[in-house]
C-alpha cells in the first residue's frame, strides 16, 4: 500500500497537494538515500518544489532525492537548479569546516576548550554532509571556558550581539560571514526539570568527559556524546517548536543522529531522561511525525511502537502543519518584526499547541513568561 493510501486510511486532517506530497517523498528520498517512490502525484509545480525545500532548508536532500527517480521524468532545468543549489551548498560548507578548524585551533591555543554542538557536527550523520544546509557555529562551553573564550573571540569578531548573562549565550559575527555563538548553557527556556536533565547531561560531557570526535580536514572537533547530543538536539526542536517557530530540517537533524547510533545509543538512559523531563508525550508525537512523514524506520526509532504511531497520527498531523506555516526556524513569520508581533505569535503558537499537548502548552508557557521577565531584568 502506497504511503498516500496509508494516510488517506487513517482519515488525516491534513491534505497534501501534489507539490507537498512530491516534495516529501523526494525528501525522504533523499535522506535515507533510496528510490523514490509515488511520484505519480499528477501534475506537479517543481518551481513551488524547490520554493518549499527552500524554505525548509533541505535543498540537498531533495537534490539527493531526485537522483533516486527512475520512473518519473523531472524537467531537466529543474534538475539543474537543484544541482547547481547543490553545489552552492557544497562551497559554503567547506568554508564554514575551514572556518571551524581556525576557529577551533585559534581557541586551544589559548587553552580554551568547548565542544561544537548542531550544525556541522549532526551533518557529519548524513550520507552527504556537504548537502545539509549549514547555519550557525555553536559552541558548547563550561562556565571558565565560557569567560576565556569571551576574551579570545570578542576582539576578533566584526560585530558583537547583546550578550544574554542569564543564559550565558552571546553571538558575533567574525570573517566577514560567519556567526559564532557561545553557549554556557543549552536550557531550554520551556521548564525547570528539563533544563535540570540538560544540565545533567552537560555535566556528564564536561566532567565525564563523554564526547565523540570528528576529524575535520586534521583538526579533531569535538562533539557531545551520542547519548547527550540527543537530548541537546531534541530539547532545542521543542524550544523552537513552542517558541520560535520550527523547520523541517532540524527534525531531519534528529531522525540522522537517531539513525546513525541506532545501534550503540543507550535507550534504557534515553527513557529514563525523557521520563524526567516529562516530555515522553512530545518525544512520541515528533517520532510519530518522522515514521509517517519522514519514512523514519519504527525500529530505529526508540521509545515508540508500530501501534502508538499509528495512533499518534493526530498529533503528527499537528506538527505537520506547524513545520509547513513556520518554515525554518520561522521564518515565515514575516510579519513577526517587532516585538508585539513576535510575542502575539508566541502566545498564538503556545494556545495552538495545547490542542495536542493541553497540560504541557500551559506549563510551558507560564515558564516562557516568567523566564521573559527575569531576562528583562537581568539581560
């Protein structure tokens, strides 16, 4: 039975026109590298394609993807927009690993170590790193670290944001084009028991010193453990879900990570932190979305069942439209420019949400606000 026919069983909500249905399929295409199928959608716009990976920043994936089409012609000049898009990606992410070694080495020398977290570390889980669109260099630090790499890196930089104390996170911009962040913490802004578990898990990268490593044209890059990087990576898809609005390529970022340690993450560790957090509601509506949506394999997906996805499927249809409205990192939300707008879509997002998480959603928010003022107070 084709993937359609499952969704129009399940009686879903959401109606995918032909554009949609064959932008997810050469998606899914792409991201486990396999051929495409039902791509007989009928006609279909590949101009409003493109205009959609775009948008959600999988424009390598879909390239991928469209390498895996046998039986559908896709026009020929579409095929090398998407290439030659590609290819763009392919530039800008050598240069950002060149940037990274400088970066990383400019700070050992000064014996500042930290730990990159996101970005091109979860890239290095796809067949084809050089194809995940790239973003931001995010630093993981301990709090000494945190404060000598302020000094290091703030001379260096071309412009320098507001530096937020309460978060330890300050962003700047350095060579022209590339934005550093530094993060003392990774706390999700959304509730005091999962920032308590995320603080457990940067203790156990910095005291325990559970880290992978990743050999970046000779410099050894380090990165959070598998174990830890899951709950960083998942914890920030749910900050910027209720937030800030999400894409559908940090979802990706999940399912490779996930997919990639399938077999070496610990899910007896894994249960116990998403219990302590209380997010194994949220944990099984986005792994729902990625088995339906995303073709993520069940078995490789911990924490959820064959029967619950297919229970959860209301959920996945939530989060579904969300990703589609908000585009990455939300940014859709053009007319989110002030801070009225942005707040008033916050507040729209967090009363959205409480049809699939109700007791969650309120929770979430009272924190949001109170975490707001604290913020205003102490920046």
């Amino acid at each position: 039975m084709s993937r359609i026919s499952e969704l129009e069983n399940l009686n879903c909500s959401v109606r995918l026109d032909n554009n949609q249905q064959a932008f997810f399929e050469l998606t899914r295409a792409g991201l486990w590298e396999k051929e495409a199928q039902q791509l007989q959608y009928g006609k279909v716009d590949y101009d409003e394609v493109f205009r959609i990976a775009d948008e959600q920043s999988v424009i390598g994936l879909v390239t991928a993807g469209i390498e895996h089409v046998q039986d559908v012609k896709i026009p020929q000049e579409i095929v090398l927009q998407f290439i030659g898009a590609s290819l763009q990606l392919e530039q800008q992410n050598k240069a950002l690993n060149d940037f990274i070694v400088w970066l990383i080495e400019k700070l050992r020398k000064e014996d500042v170590y930290s730990l990159l977290v996101k970005g091109q570390g979860i890239a290095q889980c796809y067949e084809r790193p050089l194809w995940r669109a790239s973003g931001d260099v995010d630093l993981l630090l301990s709090e000494d670290n945190y404060q000598r790499a302020k000094k290091v890196l703030i001379p260096l930089a071309d412009n320098v944001e507001q530096e937020y104390k309460t978060f330890k996170h300050i962003g700047m911009t350095m060579k022209g084009d590339f934005v550093v962040e530094l993060h003392g913490t990774l706390h999700s802004r959304l509730s005091s028991c999962i920032d308590r578990s995320i603080d457990k898990a940067q203790n156990d990268v910095f005291c325990g010193g559970n880290v992978r490593s990743w050999n970046n044209n000779g410099t050894s890059v380090f990165l959070p453990s598998p174990d830890n990087d899951v709950i960083f990576v998942f914890t920030h898809i749910l900050h910027h879900f209720f937030i800030e609005g999400i894409g559908l390529r940090q979802i990706c970022d999940w399912c490779r990570l996930l997919w990639t340690y399938r077999d070496s993450l610990d899910r007896r560790l894994l249960e116990n932190r998403i219990r302590k957090m209380e997010l194994m509601t949220e944990w099984k509506a986005f792994a729902a979305f990625t088995v339906e949506y995303l073709g993520m394999p069940v078995g490789a997906m911990p924490l959820l069942s064959e029967n619950e996805s297919r229970k959860l499927h209301r959920k996945a249809d939530h989060i579904l439209q969300f990703v589609l409205e908000s585009g990455n990192f939300g940014h859709n939300r053009e007319a989110a420019n002030g801070k009225f707008c942005s707040a008033w879509y916050k507040m729209k997002d967090f009363a959205r949400h409480s049809r699939i998480f109700p007791l969650d959603s309120i929770k979430f928010f009272w924190h949001f606000l109170w975490n707001g003022v604290e913020l205003a107070i102490i920046k």
